[in-house]
C-alpha cells in the first residue's frame, strides 16, 4: 500500500476527528445576536445562520501537536506527496485566503513557500489545483450537493465550529459568553469544557460573530496545558461578495487533469442503505472518550515500502500488539493484524478497547 493510502487514515484524525472529537452543543435557532448578553445557547444557535454569508478574509492556522517537524518533500527531502502535505499542516503554522458568496461559491486558498494549493467551487463544478506539481482534479457533483467543506487539509472555524454543536451531552460544561474582538468584529467566546478525566481534550473556544453569526476563531486546548495546541482563527475578514471571476477556474494548457464522475453517488446511498456498502468504523464509548475502530486488514504494514516504513517508525512508537502515536489531543494505534483505532484518549485507552 502506497503512502497516500495509509498515512491519512492514521494521522488526519490527528488535527481533524481528534481536535474536535467530541459531541457538544445544539439548540433551538435564534438571529444572531449583538448588544445584550445572550446565553451560550443563542450564540451556537446563531451559527446556523452563518451558511448564506458572503465574504473574504485571511486565516491562520497554529499547531503544535508535539510531532516531530518531520522533512517536507521540498529541498530534496526524502518524503513526498500526501505525506509530507499532512506533515506539514500537522507541525507547522499556514495562512490561507478565503472567499465564500453563500454556499455554493467558495474558493480556498493554501499559499506555501514558491507553491500554491486552490480548491475551488463554482455552483456544481468543484476545481482542486496544486501548482506545485501543477495537477488539477476536476469534480462535478450531483445536483443538491452542499459543498462548505472545500479546504484541503486545514481546517476553518466554521468546520471545528460545525463539529462541536451536533449536540450536547452532560460530559460538557459550557461557559457563559464573553466579549471578544478577532480580526476587528466583535465577537462572543463560549469555551466548551469536557467533564471526562479521560480525554487528552482539556477545553475547546470559539468565537462567533455577534452580527453573523460566523464562527471567526477556533481553539483546541489539551489537558494541562495553557497554549492551544490547535488555533485556526481570521486575521482579517470583510464582509461583502468577493469577485465572480474568483470562482472561475481554468487548468492551464500543461496540467494535467483528473476528471471525477459522481453521477453515481446518490445509487451508491441506496446501496449503503440496503447494506451493500462495506459497514463504517465501529464506535466505542461516548462524548470525550469516543474510540472509533477501522478493521482489520486497513493498513498493512508488512506492504509498505522503506521510505514509508521508516517514516511510520520515526512518527509510531511499539506498544502491546502494534505501533502508536500520542499527539497531545489525539492519539492513533496501529494494531499488528491492521486496525487502526483512533480517539482523543491516552494509547492505553485504545490498547485495551482493541483487546
């Protein structure tokens, strides 16, 4: 197995399942609020009306997830493709420029050092470009689709902010709302707390709006520690459409083009309803403590190939029946029949589930 197929699957959780893994606020919507002190209710119920907004802005992301700051496939480094791009959002900071008129139009854009990354949706033709090795995939997706997740590999506000309100459970404590200012809006701050001892999650904020709605800041605090150990949040943000000729987007004349037909999705539904899709990963626990488990046969670690065999070394350590990672808000635990589990707990924890 290649390393684009496995790597993903062990570190991605890291910074997206891992940051936000556990369940935590909803309820009944209200307008977004200004001017007088709402609940913590008001203020997640007014994200809700956040999704038709129209604006520009530049984001930040901080991580520092206690990885190693591995060598990137730049400067004739040893690692390449998928793996070092994940590496590289995992143990270093990046700033992004976004552009979003409703839900429809978005455009996301990862400036690195002399390369530059675009995911760009138009209506139902969704562009991802990388001018780096100057490749293009071309989607369309099916009529309906609802598409405010274009970003590849950093995350936004709005995506921890989305996470964290699918529900509340009573292994959280929620504070009351303080006035905050990011990126020169006013904005409440709530600040998510999980009651459970057994999550490496100390606390999660965010910061919202007090006109929109927006989710403008995300922080991602581990236990015991001061600083977040995940931070996306807007430097700057003005509100207003951005230009239509962001949304166009045409590959230039020597890129080559991967085109992704969809047209299928909606039977490939009716397949996973009837249960001829292969079955999720199975979920153990609850809120904080949430383990979930790929099956046996996922990563194959006698298959991987020496650059990603010694990178899987430098990134696991050997535990009881396999390899794992503990980051400080998630850890990854590669069994020797190969499962892979995942949680915002301790290795232990996902050492004995696996059992």
């Amino acid at each position: 197995m290649k390393k684009s197929a496995w790597l993903p699957a062990v570190i991605a959780p890291v910074v997206v399942a891992g940051a936000v893994a556990a369940p935590m606020i909803a309820s009944a919507a209200q307008e977004p609020i200004a001017g007088t002190q709402p609940s913590a209710a008001d203020v997640i119920a007014s994200i809700a009306h956040s999704s038709d907004a129209a604006y520009s802005g530049k984001l930040a992301q901080t991580s520092d997830l206690g990885l190693p700051e591995l060598p990137t496939g730049s400067g004739g480094s040893s690692l390449e493709g998928d793996a070092s791009d994940v590496l590289g959002l995992l143990t270093s900071s990046h700033t992004a420029r976004v552009y979003v008129d409703g839900e429809d139009k978005q455009r996301f854009q990862l400036t690195q050092q002399l390369a530059e990354q675009d995911v760009v949706r138009n209506g139902s033709d969704v562009w991802t470009w990388d001018s780096e090795d100057r490749t293009a995939t071309h989607v369309t997706l099916p009529s309906g689709s609802a598409g405010d997740h274009l970003q590849d590999g950093t995350t936004t506000p709005a995506d921890i902010a989305r996470q964290a309100v699918d529900a509340i459970t009573p292994t959280t404590t929620v504070s009351k709302p303080t006035r905050v200012s990011v990126a020169g809006h006013d904005a409440w701050q709530i600040t998510l707390t999980p009651k459970s001892s057994g999550t490496l999650v100390g606390s999660v904020q965010l910061a919202v709006d007090q006109q929109t709605g927006l989710p403008l800041r995300a922080a991602v605090t581990a236990a015991g520690q001061d600083d977040p150990a995940v931070q996306v949040g807007f430097t700057s943000l003005s509100y207003g459409a951005p230009a239509e000729r962001l949304f166009d987007f045409t590959a230039p004349a020597n890129a080559k083009v991967t085109e992704k037909d969809l047209s299928d999705v909606r039977q490939h539904a009716r397949d996973h309803a009837r249960g001829d899709r292969p079955a999720g990963p199975a979920v153990t626990g609850t809120g904080w403590d949430t383990i979930a488990e790929l099956p046996a046969g996922t990563v194959d670690q006698s298959s991987l190939g020496e650059q990603a065999s010694g990178l899987l070394d430098q990134l696991t350590t050997p535990v009881d029946g396999g390899r794992a990672v503990q980051t400080s808000l998630v850890s990854v635990y590669l069994t020797d029949d190969g499962r892979v589990l995942a949680g915002a707990v301790p290795v232990s924890s996902l050492v004995a589930a696996a059992k």
